[in-house]
C-alpha cells in the first residue's frame, strides 16, 4: 500500500488541478475551445515533475531512479489523474451540463453521429497519452545513468542502485 501512496496523492492533485481550470474555464464559457486544453498538458507536466522530484529527493542517494520504477511512478499517476477527470467530465457532461457536449462536438455529432462514449473514450486516451509523453520526458533526467564516462567519474554512483 506504501507503494501507491504517491502516484495516488498526486493523481489526486494533478486531477483536482485539471478539474479547478476546467471549472474556471465554464465559469467564462470557453470550456467549449479544445485549445484550451493545451493548458491541461502543463497542469499534468507540472504534477508529474512534483512527483518525480519529491521521490527522487526521500527515496534515493544520488537523486535518481530506476527507469522501471520511475515509468510505473509516472504512469500510474498519470492514470490516476486521468480517471479522476474522466469521471469528472462525464459528470459534468450529464448532470451539470447536459447541452455541453452539443457545443463541444458541435458539427461532427450531426454529421458523423459522434456518440458521447466516444468523445469520454477521447478524454481518457488523451490524458493517458499525455501522462506517458510526460514520464518519459521526466525518466530522461532522473534514470540511473549508464554512460561509461559518467560511471568512471562517479564510481559511487555506480554501487547505488535503487
């Protein structure tokens, strides 16, 4: 249980973050713009970040860490975050607003019968994407490294392993 202590605190505030802009977002009625969502990648960046380096800071020496383990860290954050506002969007999109999903889809529900599974499937994918994208972004900074020139400088670094 110790071991999901931390992706499920963060998923927690990453998808509370997400689920306060949209909410800001609504409140100004541009929750209807897919290129406010943009901003969704830099609320997930910034969560994943927090995570990585408050692991990296309590749990290592050296301040880096196994890339499997930092991947599952990530990713089952970013999945955390991810079912939050999914759950959240569908929510919103049944009971708090039942036209939003007219206005979001607009066109394309009329014309090409979009049905709003597809669109919460969409929502889940790509905040599943964007978590991955980030870890792997993230792991590049803090994995072990294995560059022969790094080890010989650092030969202590080399005994530490995660």
């Amino acid at each position: 249980m110790k071991k999901l202590a931390l992706p499920t605190r963060f998923g927690w505030l990453i998808g509370m973050g997400l689920i306060t802009y949209f909410i800001i977002l609504s409140t100004f009625n541009l929750h209807t713009k897919p290129i406010f969502s943009l901003l969704n990648g830099a609320i997930v960046g910034y969560g994943l970040s927090r995570m990585f380096k408050r692991y990296a800071i309590s749990k290592t020496k050296n301040h880096k860490i196994k890339y499997y383990k930092g991947f599952s860290l990530g990713f089952l954050t970013g999945l955390n975050a991810t079912i939050i506002f999914t759950l959240f969007f569908v929510l919103f999109s049944t009971e708090i607003q039942p036209t939003f999903l007219d206005e979001l889809v607009g066109n394309w529900r009329s014309h090409y019968h979009t049905p709003s599974g597809l669109v919460y499937f969409v929502v889940f994918i790509m905040g599943v994407s964007t978590s991955m994208v980030f870890t792997l972004f993230y792991m590049q900074y803090y994995k072990v490294s294995w560059n022969l020139k790094h080890l010989i400088s650092n030969p202590e670094e080399k005994l530490v392993t995660n």
